[in-house]
C-alpha cells in the first residue's frame, strides 16, 4: 500500500494548511481586524468619533456571533462556504472605501463579521480534517498563524496606503483580499476531492461521554466568552489608546502590526506542544499572558510598555482558538462542530460588549484605564476559573 493510500501525504497536508492560513488571514486578519489601523484615520477625517467607532466595531462582532451561532444550521459544502466568505469578504472590504454613510457602514461590518465566522468555522473543519487525513495534525499551527499574517498586513498597508485616506485604506485592503483569495480558490474544490492527493478517511476523535462531558462543554463555552471580552477592547482601539498615551510618537501606527507579528510564532509554537497536555491549562496560561499584556498599557504607557503588551496579547490569540477547538473535539468528537459554534458565538458576546463597555467610558473620560483594566481582570478570572476546572478533573479522576 502507498504511503498516500496509508493517509500520509505531506503535500497535500502543507497544500491544506497553507491554504487555510490563507483563508484566516482574508476572513479574520483583513475581513475582521483592518478596521483597528482604519479607525484613527477616519477618526482623523471626522468621519466617525469615538463611540460610533465602537458601534461599528460592535456591529462587527454581532455579525460574528450571529455567524457563529448559524453555523450548526448550514448544510452546505464546507468548501463553497469557504469560497462563498472569501468572495463576500473581499466585496465588503471594497465596499467600505466606496460606499460612504454610518447606516452603510454598520450594514457592511455586520455582513462582514457574518463571513468571518462562516469562513472560520468551516475553514477550520475542512483544513483540521485535511490535516488528520493526511497524516499532520500538528500543521494546524500553520492554519491559526493566518490572522497574524492578516493583522499584519492590515498594519502595513493602513500605516502605507492609509496616507492617501481611509477610503484608499480600504480599497487596498480589499485588494489585497482579492489577490490572496485568487491564490488558494482551487484548493477549496467542491465534491470529493482531497488536499492534494488520496488520503485516507480521518480517524474520528474518540468522544467523551457522561455528565462530565456535558459539564466541561458548558465551562469552555462559559470561559471561552471571557476571552471574547478580555483582549477585545485592546485590539479594536490600540492604535487609539497609543496616540493618546504617545502624542506625536510614530510608534502607535507600529504596535498593530506587532500584535500581528506575534500572532505567527504564537499558534505555530502552540500547534507544536505535546497533545496530551490539557487543554485547560493551556487555555489557562494563554489568558494570563494575556491579562499581563492588557495591563502593561495602563501600568507602562509606554513604546516599550506598549511594544511588550502587545507582543503578550498577541502570541497567545490564535493558540487559544487552536486549544479550544481541540478542547471540543476531545468532548465531541468529529461531531464537534456546533460546539465550536456555540464557544464562537459566546466569544461573539464578549467582543460585542467590549466596545459598547469601553467606548463611551473613553470618550466621557478622555481615557481607556479603566476599561482596559476591567478587560485584565475579566482574563484574569478566567485563567483561574479553567485551572479550577483542571483541578476539579483531576480530583475526578483520582477519586
């Protein structure tokens, strides 16, 4: 028997997680998160103020919701849904630099954080399993750095195009969707074609069953909303909240793409650690970090301050999506996709309230201290609350 026909296929696995960091990267680094290096230039324009800005950056997020809590009703190939949220991604970037009004506006970011959860969810499914049946699961970390690269990008090209004005922002955004999405349209193919090559079926994760089950799927979904929250406020306003702490500085423009930067090593490094630590405990440390990194811009508002928290936020954000998918494949198996709807969409409602909370708080204050510490602490708790929830496995299993 050939090693493809075994489920070992090196190069279909690379063609799939490549293609879905890609994808990542249009959906959630472009289609989600290019508003942030948007939001001072049309702040600077007078084409929004501060809490409209966080309306438009919470219709974004009630999309997402809306989109992930869906995702168990759609019945469609994961692959047209793939390729149907990177087209729609792409208009809708476009649509931003040429369509112009606030109710417009808001239509266009909430049908965009619709795509992005469409496309998030089924492309993690289709890649996670491309991946399993290929023989490369620990690729996955290659898929979660895509948000990364598209944060990353979205920094650049606000901080180069963004001279010309928001609008040339985001027809470049848009552009530059359309150019990646062209790259890895054939990957996604409808019927029964594989990544590349002939793999074996994926070997379904065995399921755990029983109460316990049932009561570690409600504290993932319960505790993977605290996230939502907890770094959202920084990632919506961090170039916002530098300028106001750096006036006059070049450095806010840079921190966004440094967020990005660390995104990368942070979901390849996270793919990379042994699958039998717990999922909890890993989720546990992420959210410490990134409690630290949230706080560092209030206690130290500084370029290094600023430089460190956003290095801290950043590394662990795609590495929590990465343990919490994991998390719901060990307790659902391969039928584990509308728990991953349910965790998405009550991330969804942490990042919705994160700038309805911070946003008016900022504009009567003239200061985002006390939401960002709120956000800290929020993931602080939920650090403690999985090592609880650890805990209490463990005293399980040796009773």
């Amino acid at each position: 028997m050939s090693e493809p026909e075994m489920g070992y296929d090196p190069r279909g696995a690379w063609r799939a997680a490549l293609a879905g960091m890609v994808t990542l990267a249009v959906a959630m680094g472009l289609g989600r998160f290019a508003f942030t290096p948007a939001l001072p230039l049309m702040l600077h324009e007078g084409k929004l103020d501060l809490q409209g800005g966080g309306l438009l950056a919470s219709l974004n997020y009630l999309g997402y919701f809306v989109g992930a809590l869906s995702c168990a009703a759609i019945h469609l190939r994961p692959a047209a849904m793939v390729r149907g949220g990177l087209a729609a991604t792409t208009a809708l970037l476009l649509g931003m630099g040429l369509i112009h009004g606030f109710s417009a506006w808001g239509v266009l970011r909430t049908a965009a954080g619709v795509m992005s959860a469409w496309t998030f969810v089924f492309a993690s499914g289709w890649c996670l399993r491309r991946l399993a049946e290929t023989g490369a699961p620990k690729l996955a970390g290659v898929i979660y750095a895509g948000p990364g690269i598209g944060i990353l990008l979205a920094g650049v090209l606000g901080s180069q195009i963004g001279r010309w004005g928001s609008d040339a922002a985001w027809i470049g955004y848009g552009l530059a969707a359309l150019l990646l999405s062209a790259l890895i349209w054939r990957v996604f193919e409808d019927g029964q074609h594989h990544a590349g090559g002939t793999a074996a079926p994926a070997p379904a994760p065995e399921a755990s069953a029983g109460p316990a089950a049932g009561s570690d799927a409600r504290w993932l979904v319960g505790l993977y909303g605290l996230a939502g929250f907890g770094y959202i406020i920084t990632a919506t306003f961090l170039p916002v909240i530098a300028r106001q702490a750096l006036p006059g500085s070049p450095w806010p423009d840079l921190f966004w793409p440094l967020f990005g930067l660390a995104v990368i090593p942070g979901a390849i490094l996270g793919a990379r650690l042994p699958l039998h630590w717990d999922n909890r405990l890993l989720l546990a440390g992420c959210y410490a970090m990134q409690a630290l990194g949230v706080l560092l811009s209030v206690a130290w508002p500084s370029v290094p301050g600023f430089a460190l928290g956003s290095l801290l936020l950043g590394l662990p954000f795609t590495a929590i999506t990465l343990f919490a998918v994991r998390d719901a494949r060990r307790l659902r198996g391969n039928a584990a996709a509308g728990l991953i709807g349910l965790a998405t969409a009550s991330y969804g409602i942490g990042q919705i309230l994160g700038p309805l909370f911070a946003a008016p708080l900022a504009q009567r204050t003239g200061s985002f201290s006390v939401p960002l510490l709120a956000a800290a602490g929020v993931l602080a708790a939920g650090a403690l609350l999985f090592t609880g929830v650890w805990w209490q496995k463990k005293g399980r299993l040796r009773g």
